[in-house]
C-alpha cells in the first residue's frame, strides 16, 4: 500500500478542488500517482476536467473577528485562486462566517491530516480503554472494539476539526459542505489555510480568589 502523504494530499487538492478524503482516496487508489488520480477524480466527477496546475490559491483574505467584548479573537486565512473573487462580498461574507464558527465552535484542527499522530494515538488509547471498562461490553471480541474505538475517533474529529465540525449557522451541514459550496459558486479552488483563536486569559494560572475579602471589600471593610 503506497504511502500518501498530507503534502500530496493537499497538493492534489489545490489542483482539483476536490475535498481532502477524496483526494486521499484517488491517491491512494493511484498508488501516489498524481496524474492517475486526477483521472480517477475526473471519472468521478470530482474534479473539473481542466486541471488547476499553475493555479495556485495564493489569493484570498485575512479576517480578523473580535467577539464577547474583546474577550475572544480570531485571525483566519481563507485561499481562493483570484483577487476577483477574494473582493466580492459575497467571499468577505463567506470568511466572516467561518471566523464566526471557529470562534463560537473552538476547532483545534483544520482537518483531519493536522491531527498530531501523538494527539491521535492517545485518543485512540483513552477510547479503547474506556469501551473495555463499558460493562455493556463485557466479553465482546477486539474487532468490535476497534469498532467502537474508530465511532469514537469519528467523533473526536467532529469536534476538534473544523472542516468535520457541523457549521454553526447550519447543523446540517459541514464546514466542509460550506467551502465546497463555495467552490461550486465560485469556480475556483478555495482553501481554508490556517487559523488562530485568542480567548483572554487562556493558558494563564489565575490567583485564588479569597471570597471572605471580597465580602468584607463590598461591605466597606467592616468586619
């Protein structure tokens, strides 16, 4: 089984459009081969029959969202391949609303491929050490917990991805759904490149509080 790699992976999508499972999947069927699994995703109907190569997504927008008073920012970097279309209101609105998401859904991850494999197998291992303590599965063979074990994975990528995440504005669909929406508006490819979500005070070891003082503080420090 040939190695596919997230590089080649992301490199076929840029050229294709198509979304990044799909794209694993040709290349995995093609063994690596780009130009194989072009022709695989076009006989699909997964990628325009004229290739993207030379096409890059360099364009695109920074957007910068503030919420809850400045309590909470993010700064995103959404690609399309023309500044004529990264100008249009409608590709503004677009990268206004996944910023949106991003701050009230808190993803970790953009996909599935940025998941750390240290991040992953711990994952898997916390999983599987859960459904074997479920007395509900007491005496079940291993391949039914590997099965459990790979739900459980499924979920944690739903929670933790971005593009897995169910949009915010829409439960029924994905952010992934959203983007490919907006690439069959567009025409163009569309990548959401990267993202960075500040929430004040996070990571910082706040001081004890001392609720006696506080009271004694609001009653004017008598005792």
């Amino acid at each position: 089984m040939s190695n596919v790699t997230p590089a080649a992976i992301k490199a076929l999508r840029e050229k294709t459009g198509a979304g990044m499972m799909e794209c694993k999947a040709a290349l995995t069927e093609a063994e690596s081969n780009e130009e194989k699994a072009i022709e695989i995703l076009r006989k699909r109907g997964l990628a325009s029959a004229t290739k993207k190569e030379g096409r890059v997504a360099a364009e695109g927008l920074v957007n910068a969202y503030i919420h809850a008073g400045g309590k909470i920012g993010v700064l995103l970097e959404v690609n399309c391949q023309t500044d004529f279309v990264a100008r249009t209101e409608e590709f503004r609105a677009f990268v206004h609303d996944l910023a949106m998401h991003i701050t009230a859904a808190e993803p970790r991850f953009t996909n599935k491929e940025d998941v750390p494999p240290a991040v992953l197998d711990k994952e898997r291992e916390i999983a599987l050490e859960q459904a074997r303590l479920d007395p509900k599965n007491s005496g079940k063979p291993q391949q039914v917990l590997d099965k459990i074990v790979e739900g459980r994975l499924n979920k944690f990528y739903q929670e933790t991805c971005l593009m897995e995440q169910a949009f915010v504005k829409d439960q029924n669909i994905t952010v992934g759904d959203l983007v490919r929406q907006m690439i069959s508006k567009t025409g163009e490819n569309i990548i959401v490149r990267r993202f960075t979500r500040y929430k004040m005070g996070e990571g910082l070891e706040k001081p004890p509080s001392d609720l006696g003082a506080e009271v004694q503080d609001l009653l004017g420090g008598k005792k």
